[in-house]
C-alpha cells in the first residue's frame, strides 16, 4: 500500500512539473526614468508567443510600484509594459518578471 501510494505522489509530481516546462523567462529590456519603468519583450521567433508578467519600480522614498500584463506578441513584434510615478518621488531602479510561452500548446 505505501508503495503504491509513493508511485502515485510520484507520478503526480512529474506530471505538475512537466506542465510549466514550456514556460522561458523573456529577457527584457529595462529603462527607468524619473517617470516611469519601461519592459520591453521582443518577439525574435516566427510563431507568436504568450507572455504575463510583472513590471517593479522603487521610488526615491523607498515605495515599490508594479504592474501586470499578459498579452500575445506575433513574430518579430515588441511589446511594453509601463509603471509611472509622479516627479516629485522620481524612480531610482525598476526590475521585471517577464515568463513566454510559445501560443501554440
């Protein structure tokens, strides 16, 4: 009984792993102004992708903003992903989670 139980977990661990496999983290470019954070994600693949992730940016006084987006890119497209603030509390770093898949699974 315990062993068969054990094959079970088993079975079921490499089962909920393999189904985020085709998840890859999108290399993004970062810039960060006064103003805002910009990520962009470039699409250099002929299939479209599907791409959700977080945008983060900390302000002058310490506060952290961040913004959520999930969106499909074509082939050879860019997309962004935008956090702002306001001039008097300038951001002074941004940082982003960015994950892709590939549209077609």
């Amino acid at each position: 009984m315990k062993l068969k139980a054990f094959v079970f977990l088993c079975s079921l661990s490499v089962i909920s792993t393999s189904a985020f496999a085709q998840f890859f983290p999108a290399n993004a470019r970062m810039s960060v102004f006064p103003g805002q954070v910009r990520a962009e994600v470039f699409n250099s693949n002929y299939e479209p992708i599907v791409c959700e992730g977080y945008v983060f940016g900390r302000t002058a006084s310490g506060m952290e903003l961040n913004a959520f987006f999930r969106d499909i890119i074509p082939g050879g497209q860019f997309r962004h992903a935008f956090v702002y603030t306001n001039p008097y509390n300038p951001f002074m770093n941004g940082w982003s989670n960015i994950n892709c898949r590939f549209a077609r699974y």
